[in-house]
C-alpha cells in the first residue's frame, strides 16, 4: 500500500505538461518544416544555390532542437521537484549533486593554466601612459 501511495506522490509532483506548451511546440515545428520546405523550393528553382539547401537541411534540426530543449527542461524540473521532496534539509539541491557526484572535488590544475604575468605600478604606468590631451614637451 505504502508503494502505491509513494509512487501516486511522484506522478503528483511533476512537472504538469500544459495545452499551451504543446500548441506552441507543434507551431515552432511546423514554422520550422515550413521554412525548410520554403528553402527546398528556392534551391529547386532556377536561381537556387548550395546555401539554400543547407538551409532546407537545417530547419528541421532547428524544429527537433526546440523539442529536446522542452524535454529537457521538463526533466531537469522534474529532478528538482524530486529532490526537493525528498530532502531532508532545506539546501535540498546541494544534497541531490552531493548522491549523485559524491564528495569529489573538482579543481583545476595548477600546470593547466599559464602563469599570470607579474608587473609592478611603475613598468604598467609606463607602458600605458595617457596619449591625449597631454604635449609631449611635459
């Protein structure tokens, strides 16, 4: 029993997939495979070049991005919402990434990166001494 009631609290706590969402989905998509067909006929005609049809090529890709990019979203809320949930303090985000990457510390290292070079106030004066306004007779 305690199983059904947990899994009914998961599937309530998701993120609600709106009417809108989709409608405007479906609209983005079908712009998308629109603009492509638009792109094909102008390299089918008699006045189309290779750019065209790269552009045929690429508005769907446009179209399924903008798919995967809601879906994703969807998820990344949904994880939230779950880890919200099933946190014990109120720093519920930290705790999540602390379960899913461990107690690892991420560092850059020091060999990576070029040494920041060391100048004193006087050599940066000198090399940036204002040209403007001033007579080269001071």
């Amino acid at each position: 029993m305690k199983d059904a009631e947990k899994s009914e609290d998961k599937t309530r706590d998701r993120v609600p997939i709106k009417a809108w969402h989709v409608v405007f989905l479906v609209v983005v998509v079908l712009a998308c495979l629109g603009l492509a067909w638009w792109q094909w006929t102008r390299f089918q005609s008699g006045t189309g070049t290779f750019q065209n049809l790269g552009y045929a090529l690429q508005w769907p890709l446009f179209g399924a991005f903008a798919v995967y990019a809601y879906r994703m979203g969807v998820k990344y809320e949904n994880e939230a919402r779950a880890a919200e949930r099933d946190a014990d303090d109120p720093d519920f985000l930290y705790q999540a990434d602390l379960e899913e990457f461990g107690d690892s510390v991420t560092e850059i290292d020091e060999d990576f990166l070029p040494e920041r070079p060391q100048m004193d106030v006087e050599t940066f004066n000198e090399i940036n001494t204002p040209r403007r306004g001033h007579s080269s007779r001071d």
